[in-house]
C-alpha cells in the first residue's frame, strides 16, 4: 500500500458532526482508531440560542457545543473535515467513499450520524420563528417559556399529544385543531387538563415588536399567544447516504427511519447509525450517547476482528 492510500485510509469514517457523530469519534478516538468525521454543517439545532438538558452543558449554545467537542477531538488524532460523503460502496471488507470535494477516502467501519430536518407545517411566518418562541419540545424549551400563554398546532398523526405534553408546562394552552380531528379519549384528557381547542385553519402567526402575540385562523381572526408549539409535519432524516447502501426501515407517525439494533448497528454489515438519523426522539444528550454505544461496538469488532486474524496466521504458521 503506498502512502497516498495510507492518508486516506481509516479504521471508521464518520459521516456527520453533530452531537452522535463527534461522541462516536472522540470514542474512537480515544481507542487509537484512525478516524475521520465528515460533517457538511447543517446541524438541527441550529436556530436554537440554547440547549437544554444535558447535564454540566445545561443552557450552552449548539454552536459553541460543537466547537467545544471539535477541539477535544484534535487531542486525539481526529480529523474532522467540513464536507459531504456523496456515494460509499462495499469494498472488501470496509467502504470505498467518495466525497463532494474528489477525495476518495476509505474505511472500515461507518458510523452515519447526519440527522433530519423538520418540515415545518405550511403557516405563514412560522419558519422565521422557529427556535424562537415557535417550538416543537417541551423538553428542550419548557422551562424556559413556562408559564406563558401557549398555542399547539395539532399534528394530523396525533392532534392532542402535544397539547397534553406542554400543559404540564402552563395552565393556559389551546390547541389549534387545524384540520385535524380529535378522538373521544384525547377530548376528555384534552378537558381534564384543561386546554382549549379552537377549529378552524391556521393561516399564520401574528408578530408584534418582534414577539409572537397570536395565530392567525382562516377568514381573519386572531386568537392571543406568546409560544406556539408546532411539531414538523414530517420528519425528514438525512439518510440518503443509508438508502443507497440498503438499510432496512421502519415506519412511525412521523416518517421512515432506518432500523437499527441497541448499538446501532444497521441492516448493512460494518455500518452503523446513531442520533436523529434514527429516529425522532433523540434529543442533543441522547445522541451523544448513541454515539458512544456505536463506538464501543465498533472498536471491540474491530479488535477482535484483527485478533482473529493474527491467530489464523500463527497457527498457519
């Protein structure tokens, strides 16, 4: 092998560089796995001023989060690139890769780690809202607007889930139908918690000294709020990369994600997936620690792997 193919040679290549791909990386890293994160820069959180629930990092800006685990990582040998993985393909037993700039690394393991976007339901003015005071996680966002009057827009899939959820934050919520309609057990929970609901289209949001101060209905009229919940419509993950190489799916309310085992370890051999590539529930803390568990899995394969091997060739020997 010559020293051209040993640059671009690695044990796993990272695809994604948020908060699953750097915690697989520096993992790695720390294993002394020749690692390589390719993170095309377009986190989910990125409109978010804030992060919530990650404890010791509890308030930090996504920004300064990714930089902070960026630098840990150079202790370690991690090479980080900013740049897109555009095709990988089997290649004995690893991955050959090709990457938008023309390099062509290669690997032996993958970790896909490039998360999702939300599509934002059709309202007029919301996108520019978004990570504001228009919210999609109490979990993420709840203390920080408790109190306040919310509005909900319903998700055609589950119309009072949300609404339920965020009453735990303010006594004062109404859920904007929006179209959707509700069962009879989610009318008397939605009654026993004490939310409003409002029929009637949602057209868009009313802004006032750059505050949220309503949602505005079809024909007109304005019904008062200072937060407006509003889960994507769908969740789109960034998984093109997984479809190409084949990786089974599964199906939630919210879209196809790619199935993957407690590890995340993925239907395709020697790929694995971590974060919100996988599902819609992972929030910053969760992802870091799919990351890990992939990690650890990966390095202890690979050990053994070569282990193995060297034993084969002893006793041939």
């Amino acid at each position: 092998m010559n020293a051209l193919m040993d640059e671009n040679t690695y044990d796993v290549v990272v695809v994604g560089g948020g908060a699953a791909g750097l915690s697989a990386a520096l993992v790695l890293g720390r294993s002394r796995r020749r690692t390589l994160v390719v993170d095309a820069g377009e986190p989910r959180n990125a409109p978010s001023a804030h992060m919530q629930g990650y404890l010791s990092r509890d308030g930090m800006s996504p920004a300064e989060f990714l930089a902070a685990g960026r630098r840990e990582l150079l202790a370690y040998g991690v090479e980080v690139r900013t740049g897109e993985v555009t095709g990988a393909v089997p290649d004995g037993d690893g991955f050959a890769l090709t990457l938008a700039d023309g390099t062509a690394p290669t690997a032996r393991r993958l970790v896909v780690a490039t998360g999702l976007v939300d599509e934002l339901p059709e309202i007029d003015g919301l996108p520019g809202r978004w990570g504001r005071d228009v919210l999609h996680c109490p979990y993420c966002h709840g203390w920080e607007v408790r109190d306040r009057a919310f509005g909900v827009v319903a998700h055609p899939a589950m119309p009072a889930h949300q609404a339920l959820m965020v009453s735990h934050w303010s006594p004062d919520v109404t859920l904007f139908l929006n179209g959707a309609e509700l069962a009879g057990q989610d009318a008397r929970l939605l009654a026993a918690a004490g939310v409003r609901t409002v029929e009637g289209a949602v057209e868009g949001i009313a802004v006032e000294d750059d505050r949220l101060t309503g949602v505005r209905l079809a024909g007109g009229r304005t019904v008062g709020c200072e937060v407006l919940f509003a889960a994507g419509t769908r969740l789109l993950p960034r998984d093109g990369l997984l479809r190409r190489l084949g990786a089974e799916r599964y199906e939630t309310p919210f879209g196809s994600f790619v199935k993957v085992d407690e590890t995340g370890r993925t239907s395709v051999p020697g790929v694995w997936a971590a974060g919100n590539v996988t599902g819609p529930n992972e929030q910053v803390v969760n992802a870091a620690a799919t990351g890990y568990r992939a990690a650890v899995t990966i390095n202890g394969e690979l050990l053994m792997s070569d282990l193995t091997a060297r034993a084969d060739s002893l006793a041939d020997d």
